[in-house]
C-alpha cells in the first residue's frame, strides 16, 4: 500500500492510497483510528466490519469509525487507487456525528458523491483552484446528509456470484461511453437478464443502468474540470446521447448545472459555500 500524503490541516487531513494488492495476497486486520471517507476512485476491493461485507467498485466509499477494525481483500481484481479524507471529531460533530451514519461501512456508488469525489480528484491533480479542505468537508457533509436514512443490506451472495459483479461493474465503467443495456452486461456476466439484475444489485447496492450512468456523470465531473472542453462535448464523451438530459442529470446529482460544477472547479468559493448553507 503506498500512501501519499495530499494536505494536513486543523480539522481535515487528505491522503491518497495506492494498492497493488491482488487474489493472492493475504489480507489482515487494520483498524479505524478517526473518522474517514475514502472514494475509490479506480479498481476494486472487498471489505468486511463489524460483521458486514461489501464490495467496492470506483466511485463507492468506505467509511471508517475510530475504534472499528476492518479487513480488506482483493479476490476478483488487482489494487485500487482511493482519496481519503480524515476528520477530527470536532468537525464531526459540526457536519453531523450520528453513530449510525458513521458506521455504515460503506456507501454504494451515489451521484451526489461521486461528482464530488471526481472533483476533489481533479483538486488533487491540481487541475482547478478549489481547497482540498473546502471540497472534503463539502464531501463529508454531503454524505452525511445522502446516506443518513439509508440502509444497506449484507450480500447474500456466492464467492462467484459477487466476483461476477464486480468484474461486469469494471466492465460497465470502462465502456460507460458506449451504449449498454441490461442484456449487455448480462451476456458479459454469462447469466440472464433476471438474475443479473438481481445479483449485480444485491452485491453493489445500485442496479447495472444506475451504476452506468452514475459511471457517465464521474467522468463527466472529472471532464468538466478541464476549461478546453465543452459542456455539451462532455456530455457526448462520456455517454449521453442527449445534452438535455445530460444536464437535468448532472444538476439533479450535483444540485449545480455543469456550467456551474465547471465555475467551481475553477475557484468560485461562492457555490461552495452556498452548497455547504443548504446542508
């Protein structure tokens, strides 16, 4: 695991995590020190706490409580890249420090976070003028307020079953450009339409066509953050035959228009801050 430190602040630290780890390699148990959000940005893994599994697929996040130990493992595909961000409790109690958000585990793949995780990818990269601190308490607050009354159920599924939803997923991300329907990925899968619906779903916590357009709207995110490129180039890029809908889409995940997601990539502090007074 090669672990990059990004910033350290009073109430905010930010890392970015490097895994090389594979099938082959034997997890252990590490444990939760502070409270953490961590988007999985590339790859996949699997993680087990407090008596839960999940599997994880780029744009999910795992969300860790101090105390709480965790084991991750790598069965159905070789490392992953995460940006985690590490919150003091004073900030936890400012955002919102309900026990039973913080102890989700994980949260599936949502468009209201994973615009934002690409974004604060692109901050990262140094590809806009935006806080590292300013997006990552954004992020914590949004999936405070996202995931509070959500509820997500263990996966009753097989080793094989849960390997072939992780691998159509990755499947389903690097071709999110490319027209896809449920028989698509069915066939990839090797079962019927019916059961894969189920399986993908029961395993991911999203259906397949959630899972794809949300695929759409992270590289949409990612894209936007570039100046060179346009909206409605964008928008056909990553998958969307239709602007309209692209930007209804976008919006309804990011509460902005992509023109606006675009602005405040840019350094425009004044939609961020009016994001953080709504929550």
């Amino acid at each position: 695991m090669m672990r990059t430190p990004l910033l350290q602040r009073g109430l905010i630290t930010v890392s970015e995590f490097r895994c090389t780890a594979g099938p082959d390699d034997r997890p252990f148990v590490e444990q939760f020190d502070r409270h953490s959000i961590s988007y999985v940005r590339k790859g996949s893994f699997g993680c087990r706490t407090r008596g839960r599994s999940f599997e994880l697929v780029a744009g999910s996040i795992l969300v860790g409580h101090p105390g709480d130990e965790y084991l991750c493992s790598h069965e159905h595909c070789h490392g992953d890249e995460c940006l985690s961000f590490f919150l003091t409790p004073e900030l936890v109690a400012a955002i919102g420090d309900r026990t039973e958000v913080w102890r989700v585990g994980a949260a599936p793949p949502l468009p209201e976070l994973m615009v934002l995780g690409e974004l604060a990818q692109a901050t990262a990269e140094g590809r806009n003028d935006v806080g590292l601190d300013e997006i990552g308490q954004l992020l914590a607050s949004r999936f405070v307020e996202v995931v509070s009354g959500r509820t997500q159920k263990p996966t009753p599924a097989t080793s094989r079953d849960r390997r072939r939803a992780v691998e159509t997923a990755l499947w389903i991300d690097a071709n999110s450009h490319r027209p896809i329907n449920l028989e698509h990925a069915a066939a990839q899968a090797g079962i019927s339409p019916f059961h894969f619906l189920r399986l993908f779903s029961s395993v991911l916590g999203v259906t397949p066509h959630q899972y794809l357009v949300r695929s759409r709207l992270r590289h949409a995110a990612r894209l936007l953050a570039d100046d060179e490129i346009s909206v409605t180039d964008v928008a056909y890029d990553v998958g969307f035959a239709d602007l309209s809908n692209f930007v209804r889409t976008f919006h309804r995940a990011a509460g902005v228009s992509p023109r606006r997601f675009r602005e405040a990539s840019r350094g425009n502090r004044k939609i961020f801050q009016e994001r953080l007074a709504l929550h």
